[in-house]
C-alpha cells in the first residue's frame, strides 16, 4: 500500500487499512470539515452513493471507503480527485511558538 496522503486545505486523507466504527448515512456527499472562521466546506462527493462508506469510531475519527474515485471541493481551493481506497481523515496542526508552545488545529 502506498503511504502517500492527499491534501486539500487543512484537511488530509490518509490511506489505512481499515474503516472503523459505526456508519455514518449520506446521500451521495458529504461536508468533511467546516471552516471555523470563513464558514466554507470540504465537501467529499461520488457519483454514486453505493460507492461511499463513512465510519466515525469512538475517539471522533472519520474514515471513508470509495469504491470508486470522489472529488473533494472548497470555496477557497482547486477541486481533487481522490482515488478509490480506504481513508482516514486528518485535520492539519500548528506549532503555537510564541504562546505557550501547543499544538493546536489550524483554522481556516
């Protein structure tokens, strides 16, 4: 399995192995991450609903199957594609230096 990851934004997609946890519903798409501070999406997409699979487990983690490729889009941000494959999303962070040196998420 390659370990490369996809990003878009301040979101990621990890390939793992397996989904985990319990399924989330949708209807062909779904918003990954709102924007704290502009409002904007990530919207995961596929052309046919069949061809997604959303699990969220215990600890908030979000993983999605396609069996076919999605697209991912955001107002402030080009349009991906994301092949076929089993993902873990993932939310960048930052190293706050001046503060008290957390990490915390970025915001966008």
């Amino acid at each position: 399995m390659k370990n490369h990851y996809i990003r878009h934004g301040d979101v990621s997609f990890h390939p793992v192995e397996k989904a985990t946890g319990e399924i989330i519903k949708h209807n062909g798409s779904f918003v990954v991450e709102y924007g704290e501070v502009t409002g904007h999406k990530h919207l995961l997409k596929v052309k046919n609903p069949e061809d997604l699979e959303i699990r969220k487990d215990e600890s908030g983690n979000y993983f999605f199957v396609l069996k076919s490729e999605a697209t991912i889009s955001h107002e402030e941000h080009k349009t991906l594609v994301i092949p076929a494959g089993t993902y873990q999303k993932k939310i960048e962070r930052e190293m706050e230096w001046f503060g008290e040196a957390t990490v915390r998420q970025v915001v966008d």
